[in-house]
C-alpha cells in the first residue's frame, strides 16, 4: 500500500519527497538541497522497505488463513 499516495494534506512542504527539489526550494522558508535530497532519497528507501514488509506481512496472514 502506497502511503504517500492516503494524505489528504493540501499543503505540499508536507510531502516533500513528492516534489521536485526546485519547487521544495522555492516554497521552504530556508532551503537546504543537499539536506532535502538526502531526506527524500531515504524516505523512498524507508517507504520501500515498509511496503515489502506489507506485502511479506499480508501474505503470512493469507497463508494462515487459507486465503
């Protein structure tokens, strides 16, 4: 299950790792690149990580059950 993809924010400094880094730059009160892209490229690899364990954690569940 896609997470980034269930907020209902409106505000878009609350995704940033949805954004490109010019328009984070452009809209963050003091924008650091390095930082930011550092903490989208490892948000990516955290959310990947989560969504495999989801799918690992669903299919045990599945298979105890017989589904």
């Amino acid at each position: 299950m896609n997470r980034s993809a269930q907020s209902t924010s409106r505000n878009p400094l609350e995704q940033p790792s949805a954004q490109p880094p010019e328009e984070f730059a452009r809209r963050a009160p003091r924008p650091d690149p390095k930082r930011f892209t550092a903490a989208r490229d490892e948000t990516a690899a955290l959310t990947a990580q989560i969504e495999k364990l989801e799918r690992d954690l669903d299919a045990r569940v599945a298979a105890l059950y017989g589904l």
